[in-house]
C-alpha cells in the first residue's frame, strides 16, 4: 500500500510525526518506507523522551552546519535564497532523506524511546510531502 | 519473513555483527531490513580488513561529538544520564538506524571489503535489540 | 525485479546517475533499494538545480573530513593506501550506504528537485557497482 503523508512546518525545528505516521498505516505486516521529497528538510528517528535531547541535538547541528553569514561558512556560493539555504541542503545531505521501519500486523516495530521526526531546516514555514509505501 | 537479533555489547565500540546476521537469513531473494530499536547505538556498513580503520572511525567520531564533560560541549542540558549519554543520541542522529541490503538466494549483495557493524556509543555494555524483515 | 548498475568514476565527486537508474527500472511499483557495494563511496539524495550547491556540498565535506596529511587528521593511523582513503571511509560512514526510494508504475517518486548522486571520495577514477532491487 502506497501514499503520501503532507506537513506544514512553522520553519526550523523538529516535529514529532510518529501518530501521523501509525495513523495510515493498514493492518499489513512488512517493511514502511518513508522519503521526504524535499532537499532542504530530514526524516530521524530520535529520543521522545526528554525535550532537551531534542534542544540539544538541534543546538549541535547548527554548531556543526552554521548559517551562511556566519564567518566560518565564507567559502558558501549558494546564496541567492537566504543564509539558512545552503546550509539545510548540507544537512539534508548527511541526516535520512529516507526512513525503513519494520511493521507488524499495522504497528510499527519502534523501541520504547523513538519517536519519528520531520526536521525542518529553512528558516521560514514550508510545506512538506512525505511519500510511503508498506510491503 | 520477519524477526529479531539481540546483542550485549561490552561498551563503546564497533561490532562485526555480519555473520549473526548471514545466519539468520532464509533462501528467500528480496531486500533485508535491519532496523536498531534504540537512540544511542547506530548500525553501520564499513571496512572490514584493517582494524586501523575501525579504530580512525571511533577516533574521529569522538572529536566530531565530544563527551559533554569536555568545554566544547557546554552548551548540553540533557546530562542527567552521564556524559556520554547526549553524545550518543547526537551520534545515533547521523549514523544509520537502519540498513537496506539486497539479498540472493539467502545471501547479501555484500561488497568483499563490507562488513555489518553494530556500533555502541555508550560506555557501559548495553543489552541491544535489531529488528529485521526480508521482503 | 533485481540487478546491478556499474559506474567508472573520474575521481573525486558528485555523480548525478538519476537518468541510469530511471533507465532500468521495470513498470512495477513499490520501492526500490540501491545499495552500493563499497566503503569509500556513497549514495546521496541531493539538490539537482544549482551547480554551486553541490560545489558547496563538496567544499563543505573536505573541510569536516580533511586529507590524512592534513595537521588536523595526525591521529588517523590507516595510512598505506593514500590520504585519500580513511577520510574516504570516514565519509562513507555518515552518508548514505543505501537509498529507499518509493516506485509508482516504473516511476521514482522523486521530489522536483531531488537528483540521485554517486559520490567518488577517492581521488582517482573508480569502477563503482550498485546493487540494486524493485519490491
């Protein structure tokens, strides 16, 4: 079974899309895929516990990947959408464009503590399209 | 055909989990899913001749994610479960938590340098569990 | 449906192969796996518009995983087969190994700006195999 789940972000963060997600899943047993049809965005499965991991992590990557404008990031030549731009293209290109999660009679095979995430990388709130397909 | 592989790990480092994985496979052709039901160890296809280059990765991925005792990573609010516990879900955040390998007739379309690791990035042995689907 | 896509590199860089693999895929639908079947390349999902963006891409990749001569990267040990070939494996270990991709009558279900990247991390020309599978 095939579809596509869409999102509207209110721009850099992540959001937790793990209900969404369970809620089209039929009653199949197989393998759910999940691709994020976009260049500037992420799919991850992370800790759903504690806020601050989620804090943490998002605080790290803008260590990691920082904004064009910022001094270290000089040597950028794409720049004609914004500081935030080349950057999200770097970080959508090493986080998952694509998520493969087992799933057992309609549930998915997730340990206690992972929850699914849409990470937005722009600045501004985008409209996102998620294809998946159950096998 | 569905299941699962369950490790105890002796703390942090890479684990050759390639023939545990081999041995459970049927002679069925398709596309193995192997899926790691935690947020702070990862999987990982990687060189699987010198064991130099196992010790550079884990060297490498310890500068590029620090402890959060060390300066660089003051930043951290989630610590109340040790300082090697954030690292880990931010090395968890952009290693694989799954891996999609082709199989024929019961074996993987490995590569001959490729070896599957389980990779634990915390200190302590962890009781770790794998779920795996072949479609 | 299975099979295999060979590819003779240049060397270092972005390969789009997009155009290959739409080529051999069958009217099926369902999802197909490309998984490469060596450690010092990688498979990647990226933005196919703007030249620059994957000059950025590249730029961005050497100056976080630096050659082996570099002072920054004394600590690496694996050294007999050039200083291109750990940073090579350490590249490959955070990006993509394998793609998932959703399939719909023989048709990727690729974003508008998505493209298929082979990335060479070695510096001389290369023979790349990716297998490949349509479920």
């Amino acid at each position: 079974m095939d579809g596509a789940l869409e999102f509207s972000t209110r721009g850099n963060g992540l959001y937790d899309i793990t209900a969404r997600v369970a809620a089209v899943l039929p009653e199949d047993t197989g393998v759910l895929t999940l691709f994020v049809q976009h260049t500037s965005c992420s799919l991850l499965i992370q800790e759903n516990a504690d806020p601050d991991a989620q804090r943490d992590l998002m605080a790290w990557i803008e260590r990691l990947v920082p904004r064009a404008d910022h001094p270290d990031m000089a040597y950028l030549r794409h720049r004609s959408e914004g500081p935030d731009d080349m950057p999200a293209h770097i970080k959508a290109a090493h986080l998952p464009v694509s998520l493969s999660i087992p799933v057992q009679h309609g549930r998915m095979r997730l340990g206690t503590w992972q929850g699914i995430y849409l990470w937005e990388h722009r600045d501004d709130p985008h409209f996102r399209r998620i294809a998946w397909s159950l096998r």
